[in-house]
C-alpha cells in the first residue's frame, strides 16, 4: 500500500508541477492567475481574448487536412485486421457479425432506461415552468449524473445479456472503486485543460467553489465506469475478440527507445501547453499516458499495454473504441444542457458534431487507452488479460 501511494504521490507530482512551475518560470502572471482561479468562471474568459489564444488561431484547411490524415493512418491497421476478420466469417453488408445473447436483460438494465430516460428530459427540458428554481445548482445533479448512471447500468446489462458476465456482477467492489477514481482522473484533465481552455462551462457561474466540487466530482465519477462497461460490452462482439487484434506490430514500450520516446513527449506535452498552448494542446491527451506508463516502468510494475510486446492489441483497441462511443454520448447529451461545456480548439474548430468539432473526437481514442491504464493500474481484475471483462 505504501509503495502505491507512493506512485499516486509521484504521478501528481509530474502532471500537476511541471506545467505550474513551467507557469511561474516563464512569468506567464495572467495564465497563472487563470489557472488557480476556483471555481472557473468561464463565462467570463470571453472577455479577456489574452487568455484565451485558442480564439486566435482559426479553422485552417492544412492542419485539418494533417489531423484528419494522421488519425486515419493510425487507424488503418486495426480497420483492415477487422474488415478482413468479417469478410472470413462471411459477414458482408446487411449480414449479422455478434453471436446470440446467452441470457435475459435483467431488471435493473430496465431501471437504468428509465433513469437515463428521466434525466435526458430533465437535462433537455430544463426550461420547464418549476425547474428553473432549481438551476443550476440542482439540474446538474438531476440531469447529467442520472444520465450517467443510467447509462452505466444499461450497459452492464448488456453485457450480462450477450456474455453472462459484466464489470458490475462479476467485479462489484473493484468496479464500485472506479467511481472514486474516475473523479480524481477527470481532475487531472480538468487542471490541464486551464493551460490550453480547449473546453469550458456554462451555466455554472452562480456555483460556489465547494459545490462547484461537489457537483463536478459527481459527474466525473462517471468516466471510467462507463468506458469499462462499454469495453466489456464490446468484447462480447467477435470483432473485439482478443485474437482478431494479435499477431500485429510488436511494440515494446519498455525498452530504451520508446521510454525515450515517451520521455520526450512528456515533456513536451507538459511544457508546451504552458509556452506554446495553440500548437501543444494535442499533447494534452498523450502525455499524462506517457508519465504514467513511464511511473509504471520505473517502478517496474506491470502495465495494461504491455501485450504490445507481444503484437496484441486487442484491450488497445477495445478501450479506444468504448471510449469514443462514450464521447459521442457525452456530446449528444450535453448539447442541449443548461449546465453544459462548449470547445474552442485551436486550427481545426470546424465540422461540428453537436458542440464538438469534429477532428476533435480523435482525442477520445488515446483518452480511451488511457482509462485502461489507470484501471488497470488499480484495479487489474477489470482488465486482466484473457478475462471475461475485457
């Protein structure tokens, strides 16, 4: 217990410090002032375009065209391992790939259907005649947690449904631990987005700084239990079987070079959205993995992609996907909130599905491998290699 304190104290250290200080080395006084501001008042940075470069670099044709591409190359292996996996079984167009559910959608799979119902009317409708008394500082708790939860359940559900198994049934305690976390690891995300204001609130403003806490640790309780279920929802699907994604490039992340590799964008990521935040700002979503698998590495533990070694790729791609389907939920559920985020993304800040543009969803592939590291780092029974799970 000692020593993963230890590494939670170190990890902090590296993603919280390292801009900071970059922050106060570089004199940057009026980002340093947004960055400690608590609650954000985001409403305001409007206002103050100094602090808000991203509203200077508009939507540019060649750096959409670069983002576009790059995601597409890095996709391109695991789409073609996957069509090729479909066209073996005959699977063509219009023609069933899932094996048949091995059992009944449980009951409180329906209950989370109708949470998830209430709270998306609520969190849509938020202008009916008596909720407006209660916004904002209800409507977050009675709109965007319920959806959450409902969601949770829903597809825990599912996958007791198709498989038997699920996070939820098979693993409660160490699933119920993911909440908790998840709301310490949306934080770190929180804290570096202040660097880079890619995103920010609305409809928060009349919240005080211990509700502001309160309110979004809820909320963000939600992240990796949702992408877990969605994982192992997944896995259930012989598209997502573990042997579909073997057999690829092998891809030892603990060897010399790619530890300087990952060193390097570290680095990069972490002092770039401070000196540098328009160009920088992707790194927000590759170095905070970088520091972690570098932790693990040192502190020679085992780490959740080291199958890469191996050529098997399959929680990789599982946990990207689940994560990007979560985002999609994310961006619809969120568009018509009152209590809401909207984007303002450097170069690309165009094509907009719901509030989020377009070239912005590649973030949510990294973010998924992401969630599986800290689960994994956690709690190893959710992505144990050849488990039911994922």
């Amino acid at each position: 217990m000692t020593r993963r304190i230890v590494h939670y104290l170190v990890l902090a250290a590296v993603l919280v410090g390292t801009p900071l200080l970059c922050c106060i080395l570089g004199g940057h006084g009026q980002l340093l002032e947004g960055v400690t501001q608590f609650p954000p008042r985001t409403e305001d940075w409007g206002l103050r375009p100094e602090m808000l470069w991203n509203f200077r670099r508009p939507f540019n044709w060649w750096v959409f065209a670069a983002m576009v591409l790059f995601t597409a190359a890095c996709l391109f292996p695991f789409a073609r391992r996957a069509w090729r996996f479909l066209r073996s079984r005959g699977a063509d167009f219009g023609v069933p790939f899932s094996s048949p559910p091995c059992g009944r959608f449980p009951w409180w799979g329906w209950l989370g259907v109708v949470v998830l119902a209430a709270g998306w009317v609520l969190s849509w409708n938020y202008r009916f005649g008596w909720f407006p008394a209660f916004a904002p500082r209800v409507q977050v708790q009675v709109s965007y947690a319920p959806q959450w939860a409902g969601f949770i359940l829903i597809m825990n559900a599912l996958c007791v449904r198709r498989s038997g198994h699920s996070p939820m049934t098979d693993h409660p305690w160490a699933y119920a631990a993911t909440f908790p976390a998840s709301s310490l690891f949306w934080w770190f995300f929180e804290y570096l987005n202040r660097y880079v204001w890619n995103w920010y609130y609305l409809g928060v403003s009349d919240i005080g700084a211990v509700e502001y806490i309160v309110y979004a640790s809820v909320c963000f309780a939600s992240v990796l239990p949702a992408v877990c279920a969605v994982a192992a929802w997944l896995h259930t699907f012989p598209v997502f079987d573990d042997r579909v994604y073997r057999g690829m490039a092998c891809v030892d992340l603990r060897r010399r070079g790619w530890c300087l590799f990952l060193g390097t964008l570290a680095a990069a990521g972490l002092t770039g959205i401070v000196f540098v935040p328009d160009f920088a700002y992707p790194l927000l979503w590759l170095s905070p993995l970088a520091v972690f698998l570098l932790v693990q590495f040192l502190m020679r533990e085992k780490c959740v992609l080291d199958p890469l070694a191996d050529g098997d790729w399959s929680v990789f791609i599982r946990f990207a996907v689940a994560s990007l389907v979560c985002g999609f939920c994310w961006e619809t559920w969120n568009y018509y909130a009152f209590a809401k985020w909207v984007y303002a993304v450097p170069w690309v800040h165009g094509f907009q599905v719901w509030e989020m543009p377009v070239a912005g969803f590649a973030g949510y592939l990294p973010f998924g491998v992401e969630c599986a590291a800290v689960t994994a780092w956690i709690l190893p029974s959710l992505t144990a290699r050849g488990g039911d799970m994922v």
